[in-house]
C-alpha cells in the first residue's frame, strides 16, 4: 500500500478496481463474512458498511506474478 493510499474500499469503489459488477462484488463479500473467511472476497463490516481491505485487493492484482510462490499467492 502506498502511502496516502485508504486501507479500505467500498464495495462499488472495489468493483471498479476489479473490473467486476457492484452487485457480484457484493455477493462474493457478503460470502465471504457469511462464510467466515472460507470462500469470497475478503471483506470487514463496519456498522452497517462493508469494506474491502486495499491490501486483499493487491493480492489478488499479485496472483501468478511470482514464479516462486507454489501456490501462485504471492504477497
């Protein structure tokens, strides 16, 4: 994360980032609380609010970018 950059997106911003729709968006988040961590896109809920961690986003703009990385996770 650079510095002056936010730690967390709204789901629409995220979207946007992702290049996915706000509603998939929505629903791979609200599986991901829904599931524990299991499946979905990592997501926190604040009050009412669901926020996406920048950094869950780099790592999945990361995936396959690093040869050394088994899994292909690279963080």
């Amino acid at each position: 994360m650079q510095v002056g950059e936010v730690a967390f997106l709204r789901v629409r911003e995220a979207a946007l980032v992702l290049g996915m729709s706000s509603s998939a968006t929505y629903e791979m988040a609200n599986t991901w609380l829904a599931t524990g961590g299991r499946t979905g896109l990592p997501a926190v809920r604040m009050g009412r609010r669901i926020l996406i961690p920048r950094a869950a986003i780099d790592r999945l703009a990361a995936v396959g970018t690093d040869d050394s990385d088994p899994d292909g996770l690279a963080s």
